[in-house]
C-alpha cells in the first residue's frame, strides 16, 4: 500500500479543519449589532449615477481631496442648493 500524500490525502485536511475549529477568535455576533433598514423614508438613499465633463470632474475631485468631504456628499449638497434655488424642494 503506498504511503498517504500529505498534500492530497483529505484526512491530513480534515485533521486540520478540525484543529482549526478549535482555536478561540472572536465572534462577530459578540460586537454591538448594526440596526438595520431603520432609515425613515427622508434619509433613505437612491443611487444615482451621471456622467460628468473632465473638467467638472477633476476640480471636483481636488475640492473633495482638499475638504476631506466624499464627492457624493458634495455632489448632494449642491443638487439640494440647486432644488431649493428653483422652487422644487
């Protein structure tokens, strides 16, 4: 009979598996619990995806890099400003 290939023989790897099992790590269910979907309907977010010109894109990028604030809190900020400006919110 030949001699077991540690590399392929699976009782090598379950022996492993099992070994692994019981190593203590920590468990993600002992962390605070994320709530979940309890936005209200005002903060609830909508993706929305537009193209813009290089030369928006660029200076917006740089402003977003320099205030350390993402572009899509930008881009929201001013399409508020702009609703609010034409009536519409």
């Amino acid at each position: 009979m030949p001699k077991p290939n540690p590399k392929t023989d699976l009782s090598g790897l379950l022996g492993a598996a099992t070994r692994a099992k019981d190593i203590e790590r920590p468990r993600i269910e002992d962390e605070t619990p994320v709530p979940q979907n309890t936005a209200t309907p005002e903060f609830q977010e909508r993706r929305v995806n537009v193209a813009v010109r290089e030369s928006v894109h660029k200076p917006l990028r740089l402003y977003s890099v320099k205030s350390g604030r993402q572009v899509r809190d930008l881009v929201e900020e001013a399409v508020e400003r702009y609703l609010k400006d034409v009536g519409e919110l």
